[in-house]
C-alpha cells in the first residue's frame, strides 16, 4: 500500500479527535510537483484539512519518523509512521 500513518498526540489529538490516520502518498503526490514526499507535504495537507487551530499547534511541533526525530524537509516511504509531536510542560 503506497500510504503512511500519521500519530497524534496531546494538543493535535484534541484538535483532530484521532490518535492516528492513514494518509495516501498516491493522493499527496497528485497535488505535488515532485514524486518524493517530505514531511511537510504531509503538514501542510493535514492543514488543509484540520484548519488554523491544526496549523497553529503544528508549527510548534516535533516531527518523528519510525521513531526517530526528523526535520520537515525528511523524505517519507510507503509503510512509514510519522508522528507530530507538540511541546509538552510540567509541574
């Protein structure tokens, strides 16, 4: 399957009412330029479709891919998982 799973935790959770998402690389590469899908793509399609409260709360977010931190320009592959992680604070 050409797609991805996206997770969401804590504020983007709230915002998304999921935990996580299939999303189709087949679908982002019909409104891309290029056949390589960075993290971004998946961002700011996510954007589209949640809105400015997603938006706000992903610009200040952690990105991971399979676990390991990543930068939005990263290269995503078929089966990859892909979280967004938001800023977290204590007490």
């Amino acid at each position: 399957m050409d797609s991805i799973t996206v997770l969401y935790f804590a504020g983007i959770a709230d915002i998304t009412q999921l935990g996580s998402e299939t999303v189709s690389l087949t679908t982002l590469r019909s409104t891309t330029a290029t056949d390589v899908i960075h993290v971004s793509d998946v961002v700011d399609m996510l954007i589209k479709k949640y809105g400015n409260d997603f938006e706000k709360v992903a610009n200040t977010c952690m990105f991971a891919v399979d676990m390991d931190y990543v930068p939005r320009s990263h290269p995503l592959k078929p089966g990859q998982e892909m979280a967004l992680i938001p800023p977290v604070s204590g007490g």
